[in-house]
C-alpha cells in the first residue's frame, strides 16, 4: 500500500480483496461438491452395472434350469419373463412411497448437513 492512500481508498482496497477472496472460496466448494457428486454418481452407475449383469445372468441360469426340469425350451424364459413384468408393474404401482420420497429426503438431508458444515 502507498503511504498516500487515504482511508477511504484503503478500506475499499481491502473489501475488494475480500470480495475477490469470497468469491475464489465459493467457487471451490462448488467444485469440491461437484466432484463429490460426480464421484459419487460414477460409483453408483458401476454398482448398478455390475448389478445389472449379475441379475441377468442370474435370470438366464434359472430360466435354463427350469426349461430344463420341465423338458421344454421357452417356459423358464416365459416365467422368468412373467416375474420380471410383475415386478416393473409393482415398481410403478409404488414408485412414489419407494423411490422417490425416499431419494428426495436424502437429498435434502445432504443439502441441509453441507450448508451445516459450511456454517461451521
């Protein structure tokens, strides 16, 4: 600072530094809750995935083995086919009180704990 400078000049140098510094800080926890989530998002995507391929594997095994105890070659995939429609029909029926008020409440309850740690 010059030794010219009157208070005045001063006192708004150093809310303009601490603007510039608010600022800088914002935009790292955005990015630090950005890439929570990201991170989060990618790990949820390769648990489902995996998920996924056990169940379909898994459904094609117990098809074959029910084709095979009833000497047929389509009923097990029929009634394989069958469970699964039920369950997509179960799953709309109560997607509500399952999934979503279920996913809405933790998101909020993740939003209120980070604005809490933010406080802190």
């Amino acid at each position: 600072m010059r030794k010219d400078t009157t208070p005045v000049e001063m006192l708004f140098e150093k809310a303009s530094h601490y603007l510039n510094t608010s600022i800088a800080l914002y935009k790292l926890k955005i990015v630090e809750s950005a890439t929570d989530m990201l991170a989060q998002l990618i790990s949820y995507f390769l648990f489902f995935t995996l998920l996924l391929l056990a169940i379909l594997f898994g459904s094609m095994a117990i098809a074959i083995w029910i084709n095979v105890y009833s000497d047929t070659q389509y009923l097990g995939f029929i009634l394989v086919a069958a469970f699964y429609l039920l369950l997509a029909i179960l799953v709309i029926l109560f997607k509500t009180r399952v999934f979503k008020n279920p996913l809405q409440n933790k998101l909020i309850l993740k939003t209120e704990t980070t604005k809490d740690q933010e406080e802190l």
